[in-house]
C-alpha cells in the first residue's frame, strides 16, 4: 500500500515535470527555428 502511494505520488509529480520539459522543448524548437529564418 505504501509503494503504491508514493509511486502514485512520483506518477503525479512526474507528469507536471514533463508537461513542463515538453514546454520548454517547444520553445527551444521554435527558437532555434526562428534563428534558422534570421541568420539564413
């Protein structure tokens, strides 16, 4: 019961991480793009 509550907990906490590191992943690909179109 324990190592379900904490991995429920590790699930969760997981998930905003990578919603977060998918965000920021986004905004390098659009940055790096932007730069493509600036310097080429």
């Amino acid at each position: 019961m324990q190592e379900e509550k904490e991995g429920y907990g590790f699930w969760t906490k997981y998930k905003r991480f990578a919603t977060t590191e998918i965000l920021l992943y986004i905004i390098m690909v659009v940055g790096i793009i932007l730069g493509i179109i600036i310097f080429g």
